[in-house]
C-alpha cells in the first residue's frame, strides 16, 4: 500500500522545487550557473527517490 503523505507531499513538491531551480533560477546566477543547477538536480532526484520510497512503504510488514 503505498502512503499518499510521502509521494504527494514529500515527493512531487521536491521534484517541482528542484526543477524550478535548474531551469529558472540557474539562467540567472551568471557565475554560480553550475553548482545552482547542481542542488536544483540533487533536489529534485531525492524528490523522486522519496516519491518511490512512497509507493513501497507499508505500515506493516507484509506476511508470507
């Protein structure tokens, strides 16, 4: 069963956030472009580790 809170709360916004900041924000740090770019990608990949963390997690341990 996977938990709502994770992937539509944790999940898509670091992934929008994290997009934002490599395509708008970075354009704009003439000297800074590379590592702004940077933390926008890291941002946005943790967002989409989260998101499958969301889509895996269980609150019980499923039994065999």
């Amino acid at each position: 069963m996977a938990s709502k809170a994770i992937c539509l709360g944790v999940g898509i916004p670091m992934m929008a956030v994290g997009g934002l900041i490599a395509l708008l924000w970075a354009p704009m740090e003439a000297d800074l472009a590379g590592t702004v770019e940077s933390v926008g990608s890291t941002i946005g990949i943790l967002g989409a580790v989260f998101f499958v963390a969301g889509l895996f997690y269980a609150k019980e341990p499923v039994a065999r």
